[in-house]
C-alpha cells in the first residue's frame, strides 16, 4: 500500500507496527459494505465502477500484478462518495516467484471468498493464469464487485449467474466479466473501453464531468471555456457530497491557479450555498480569503461581482483582519472597472468591519473616489455613501451604530459640498439627494453657513432633475435650521436694569445709559419706519400706484419722555416727512 500510487488506491498516511498489530493510517474513508442504499447514489455508482476498473487495469496491466480480491469490503468510500481500491492483501505478481505468490497460498483463507473465488484459483490452474492476459484474472473480480453493489453480498457463486438489479445496459459486459474461461474473459481495460462508448453504462454527464476535472491540468483553455459554461447546469444535478468534497477543491485549485473566471466563481457559491457554516468555514473560507491576495484582475473582478453570495457566510473577523486589507486596495486600483467594483461591493463588506474600519478606513476610500476622474465612479461613490450614512437595521446592519458624528461633519460634508459643484449632471443630483439624507446628521449652523449658499445656485440649474433635487434639499436644510432655532433663546440683548431712586437722584452714568437705551428704541423704530416705507414704495412701482401710506406724518419719531427730560431744545422736524414731496417718477428713478 505504501508504494503501490494510484488515485484509486486506498492512500496510505502512515504506519506503525507493534508485537501485536500493525496500525495503517488512512484518508477517511467507510467500508463500501457498510455504506447503506439511500446513500449508493446511482451517478456516484457508476462512477466507482468506473474507477475500480481503472484501477484495475492500472495493477494488471502496467504493473503485471494480481489484486484477487475485489469486493464490497475491500473498496471504501470517501466523503465525496468516492470508491477506493483496498484489500491489498493478497496482491502480487502475475507472474514469476516460484509459484509462491500470496493470492495462490492464502487466497482460501480470506472469510467469504468462496462464494466469489475464480474457476482457476479453485481448479488451482496456475499455469493458465500465468497464461492469460493481464488483468483477466481480476475481470472476474470486477464482476463480483458489479453484482454485489448491485444485489448485495453474495452467499454462493451460483447466485452470481443472476441479474437481480444489474442494468440491461451493464448486463452483457458483466456477463463478458463473468466468463468461467480465462482465456476468453474481459479484462477490466476492455471493460473500460467497451462501457465508455456512446450509450453504453459508463457514457453519462456526471462521469464525462468527474473526469475533465481530474484532468483539467491538461486541457486546452478552450476545452475548459466550453467546459465551465455549463458547469452550473450540471451541478444543479450531481449528488450534494460528490459537490462538496469533490467538485469544490477542484475549482478551489482552478480559481487559485489563475485558470478561473466568473463561471467557475459562480460554480463555487452555488455549491457554497449548500453548505452550513462548519462545511463553509472548513471548505471555501481559506480559499476565499487566499484568493483576495491574488494579483490578477480578472479574478479579483471576478470576486468583487459576486461579494453578496458569499461574504454574509464569512466571519466578520475574518473579514475584518484578512479581507478587507486585500479588498480596500481596490479603491487605489489603476483600473476603472476595479475601482467601481469596489464601490458597489462595500455596501456588502460593511456590515463585517468595525466602526473605526468603517469610519477610519472606507468612508475616507470612499469620499477621496469623489473626485475620481471618472463620472460613473463618481456617482455611484455618492450614492454608496448615502447607503451607508442611511443604513437601516435588519437591511444594512453596520457595527456600533455605523457613520460616527465626525465623519458626516468633517468628512463627508465637505466631499458633498464639493460634489454639488461637479459638471456631470448626475454627480450633483446624487449630491443633492445624499445632502438631503445626512442633513439629521450635519450642524444646523454649518447647514445655514455653507451648505444653503452652496446649495442655492441648483436652484437654476441647467438640468431640471438637479433643480427639482435641489429645491427638495433645499427645504430639508430649511426644516432642520428652522428645528433649530426654535432651541436658541429669542434674543441675546440683556435685560434693561431697573432704577435703584425714582427721585432723580440718580447718578450721570445711570442718566447716560438710559439715554443710550432710549436713543437704541429710537433708532429701531425709525429702521422699522424705514423698512416699511421702502417696501412699501418698491411694491407701489411695481403696481403702478406709489402708496404714501407708510410715510405719513403721523408716522413721524416722537421724542420720548427722557429725551424731553434731558434736551432743552424743542424736538426737530421728521425727515421722513419730507417724502411726501416725493414724486412716483422720482422714486421710479
């Protein structure tokens, strides 16, 4: 077993022997015996069959030996359902030895081999087995093993000259295998050979497919371009254990040897998808995580296409400490259609990283791709980041509460407000609408400082969506200032102090100041005088009929009380009065 190599020979690990016993190391594998009906797939059936004859022709034919005991309990099966050769105990030369090989002196003695022993190996006719072709000798073991996987264990060899449940289709080979004469006996190459043409037993999908992927290192790209288009199709219809510890390491190789692309990925997460998450950590982690360190593009392009089938089944820690690093060098990548990939895959990677990887690391990717030379990335930059700033729980669960408060003041702001000023059409549009989504988020004195002057001159734009976007921003921002200043005290101006001595006794700094206030009220109702007046007037030329209204006589300043107090001379005049001197063609001028 250790030096006797074949892919279908049972793979020796290691050994050990001791006065008692010797101990032999396998890969895991169960007894074909003891593998029940439900789990016999046909297609996995047909496949083992397929293998032990290869196998067999191997030992008979290129090493001129005889196995001499095949049946259910010499082959085992791997997870993949897979049949490997064992019961290697009688396995010797055909030919040579002096006539003392192994399978002639203790082939009697093996429990069970009676009901299944060769006519020559009971007639001891040694001579025509020397005789016979290679390989003949094991034709007939080959038979035994087809009618037991079929009917199951046979108790006599005269039950073996029944059909039971054999396939018509496999039942004149078998009968080829199961010649009581040597010399006219099938040979498991023949065997091989005459089941794998059109329509016979062995010419089916699932084998062909078994055997491109085990010869995929030499094949033609072309032959492997055919071959993967219609990879996902066949699997739909292959047995779920072949899928998973067969197919899969296959395309796992594939796809870490650069000799992938889209199909091949898309073949991994549908098997992927099958898996629970033990089977997914063990079997399509690792590779993941390797193939995020490859260089090609193609294949990277390839991963970043399909991140929502796969990443929500990786661990966020192995997202955050292995992924991410290989991932976020996509937003530097020299190649456009990379850096767009990245965008559009982030709104998927961030619910696996931390908030300070979020807040640190992607949204400073994202907001420096805001100025990206191209549009569409640009855009859809935009549009990621206003994903983000809104990610709702339960549709983009981000870790500890997603974007902190100082990224949307100092980081994201400042790329909107520069956004809102970009040429492409669509790039302010998307602005717009993410200013809108952020502004809960942003200062309302920032809002009415820099983002309303900005925002503003959209008013008129060129293209109606960015108008109809900006006036929508544009009361938002107007809703929060206004939230706003119903927080802040109605006026800052203190309070005027009461006199301490109603007598007038009170001191020329006090007299001062009250002045001062009075003259303060004074100015205000005169502005306000003025304000009215001139609207007033403007509203008139525009009509057409200039109303004097506001600037009346009786709308004249009055001196107050203190003023008449503290002023000898007798009150002057209002100007205002004089306006009424005014003609509409003055005004109008």
């Amino acid at each position: 077993m250790r030096t006797l190599r074949h892919p279908g020979i049972l793979r020796y690990m290691d050994g050990a022997e001791t006065a008692d016993a010797i101990y032999i190391a396998t890969e895991p594998v169960t007894a074909l015996s003891l593998v029940t009906e439900s789990e016999n797939d046909d297609e996995l059936r047909r496949w083992g069959l397929y293998k032990m004859a290869e196998t067999l022709r191997f030992i008979g034919e290129d090493c001129k030996m005889v196995h001499g005991n095949v049946c259910a309990a010499t082959v085992f099966v791997t997870r993949a359902g897979e049949w490997r050769l064992g019961g290697l105990e009688l396995v010797d030369a055909l030919a040579g030895g002096d006539g003392q090989q192994i399978y002639r002196r203790f082939a009697s003695v093996v429990p069970g081999y009676n009901a299944r022993m060769a006519p020559e190996f009971e007639t001891r006719k040694w001579d025509a087995v020397e005789a016979a072709k290679p390989g003949a000798v094991d034709g007939w073991s080959l038979a035994c093993l087809i009618h037991e996987a079929f009917n199951g264990n046979p108790k006599t060899l005269s039950q073996l000259d029944a059909q039971g449940r054999i396939p018509q289709s496999l039942w004149p080979l078998y009968q080829r295998l199961h010649q009581a004469d040597i010399r006219r006996r099938m040979t498991p190459g023949d065997f091989l050979q005459s089941a794998s043409q059109s329509g016979a037993y062995l010419d089916s999908e699932f084998v062909h497919a078994s055997l491109f992927l085990e010869n995929i290192a030499v094949k033609e790209q072309d032959e492997k371009n055919e071959f993967f288009s219609g990879l996902h199709t066949l699997i739909a219809g292959f047995p779920q254990a072949f899928c998973k510890y067969k197919i899969l390491p296959e395309l796992l190789k594939v796809m870490e040897f650069g000799g992938g692309d889209a199909k091949v990925l898309s073949g991994i997460i549908h098997i992927g998808k099958g898996l629970d998450e033990a089977e997914y950590a063990e079997l399509v982690v690792p590779a993941i995580v390797q193939l995020f360190g490859s260089n090609d593009r193609a294949l990277r392009f390839s991963l970043l296409e399909h991140m929502d089938s796969f990443i929500p089944s990786v661990p966020a820690a192995v997202v955050g400490k292995q992924v991410f690093p290989n991932f976020s060098t996509g937003y530097l990548d020299a190649a456009p259609a990379i850096r767009e990939a990245t965008v559009k895959a982030s709104l998927v990677v961030a619910p696996k990283i931390t908030s300070k990887a979020l807040n640190n690391d992607m949204i400073r990717q994202l907001v420096r791709l805001v100025g990206d030379p191209e549009p569409g990335i640009r855009t859809n930059t935009l549009i990621c980041i206003g994903k983000l700033c809104t990610a709702k729980e339960g549709i983009l669960d981000l870790d500890a509460g997603g974007i902190n408060e100082n990224s949307h003041r100092y980081v994201i702001c400042p790329a909107i407000l520069h956004a809102l000023r970009d040429s492409f059409p669509p790039v302010r549009s998307a602005a717009l609408a993410v200013a809108s989504a952020c502004a809960p988020h942003w200062d309302a004195v920032e809002i009415a400082r820099r983002v309303i002057p900005t925002l503003s001159p959209l008013l008129i734009d060129s293209e109606r969506p960015v108008r109809v976007a900006a006036l929508k921003a544009l009361q938002t921002m107007v809703t929060r200032v206004e939230a706003h200043s119903l927080t802040m005290p109605a006026t800052t101006v203190p309070a005027k102090p009461a006199n301490a001595d109603t007598g007038g006794s009170s001191s020329s700094s006090g007299r001062a100041q009250a002045v001062a206030a009075d003259m303060a009220a004074a100015s205000m109702a005169a502005a306000s005088g003025w304000g009215g007046w001139a609207v007033s007037s403007l509203s008139s030329t525009f009509s057409g009929a200039l109303s004097l209204a506001a600037s009346s006589p009786s709308a004249a300043i009055a001196p107050t009380t203190s003023q008449t107090q503290s002023m000898s001379a007798p009150p002057q005049p209002n100007p205002l009065s004089q306006s009424q001197s005014f003609s509409s063609s003055s005004v109008a001028a």
